[in-house]
C-alpha cells in the first residue's frame, strides 16, 4: 500500500465500496450460525418483519465496513491501520450470514447501502484525523450502541425463529469483543453530544434501511 499513488488508493476504495454494497461475500474461516437450525412457520407479518430486521443489520456492516476502512485510510498508526483493516475483513462474516438469511426469506437488501458505506466512510476517517484514541473511542461507542441494537432486534423477532435468532447472538458477541478490543487498545470515551449524535444517525439508519 505504502508504494500506491493516492488515485490507487481511492480506486481501491472505490472498488471495495462496490463489492462491499452489491456483491455478497464469500463465507469466512466460521460456519453460517444458523446451518443447523431448523426452519420455523411464519407468516406474512412475521416473515415481512424478520427481513425488515435483517436488512437493516446487513445496512450496519455495510456501514461498519465503511467505518472501519475510512479510519484505516487516515490511521496515523500503522498496526492501528492493520487492525482496521483486518476488523473489516472480520465484518464481511457478517454480512455474508445477513444475506444469506435474507436470501432464505426472499428478501432483498437496503438499496440505500452505498449511502451507508459512503457516510461511515467519512465519519470513519474524520475520527481518525482526529488521533488514535479518538478513533478507537468511535469504535468502542459504535460497537456498544450495535450490540445494544441488536438486542433490541433479538426482542423483536417471532419467538420460533430460531435461525435468525442465531446469527443475531453470535454477531452481538463479536461487535461486544470488538468494543473490549478498542477499550483495551486505549480508546478515549467519546462527549456525551457525541455519542447522543451517533444514536440519531443510527436511528435514521435502521428507519430508513427497514423499508428501502
């Protein structure tokens, strides 16, 4: 990386924000939580809400995988860099599990993700601008306030769906270990009007996602 020219560099990203909201990725070192779970009876409603749910997971890797390499791209550490990117490459678990349920429940994504990508982009690499520490504290508060959302979301889910209810719980506890990893690294406790700032933008994304 350090050979490339910045037009290499953006081309990359642009590249990787492409893939990232239009192509599903390939499924990692782990096995798909939900492989040994049965399929439950729902109907309409209940199949309508568990897709709305699950699309706007998928909506939030895809802004985390736009978080993270923008704060790779203006890491003023390099194995702060490296870490970044391989949270990234970590994250693409994720949403290959969120399209394959939605793919189980005929289902698309959100056709707003490059907005998501793109936005956690820029948040990602202004954090980073901004110091280390800072940057870690965003990822700290980022993943906190996930795995608060996807609690929420296990709460919401039809009582018989166990496969969704699977992924969910196993996604939590990664964003959580994610969160104790950026604690440890030194993160700083980001303002109280930061963090209330995230809440909204966060709000508007799963309002949006789980209709478009």
């Amino acid at each position: 990386m350090k050979h490339l020219n910045v037009i290499d560099k953006v081309l990359i990203e642009l590249e990787h924000s492409l893939r990232t909201c239009h192509v599903k990725p390939s499924a990692l070192a782990r096995t798909y939580p939900a492989q040994d779970k049965d399929f439950a009876e729902m109907d309409e409603p209940e199949t309508r809400l568990v897709a709305g749910l699950m699309r706007v997971n998928n909506a939030g890797e895809v802004a985390a995988q736009g978080l993270y390499r923008g704060q790779a791209a203006n890491a003023k550490n390099k194995s702060l860099q490296k870490d970044m990117l391989l949270a990234a490459d970590e994250e693409n678990e994720h949403l290959n599990w969120c399209q394959t349920r939605l793919e189980e429940l005929n289902a698309g994504r959100s056709l707003l993700d490059p907005f998501w990508y793109w936005g956690s982009f820029l948040l990602g690499s202004s954090a980073a601008a901004a110091g280390d520490k800072w940057s870690l504290g965003f990822v700290e508060e980022t993943e906190k306030q996930v795995g608060a959302h996807l609690e929420e979301h296990l709460q919401k889910l039809p009582e018989q769906d166990i496969r969704s209810k699977s992924i969910l719980l196993q996604m939590k506890t990664d964003e959580l270990k994610h969160a104790q990893n950026a604690h440890k690294a030194g993160a700083a406790p980001l303002p109280s009007f930061i963090q209330k700032t995230m809440k909204l933008v966060s709000k508007v994304m799963t309002v949006s996602a789980y209709r478009i």
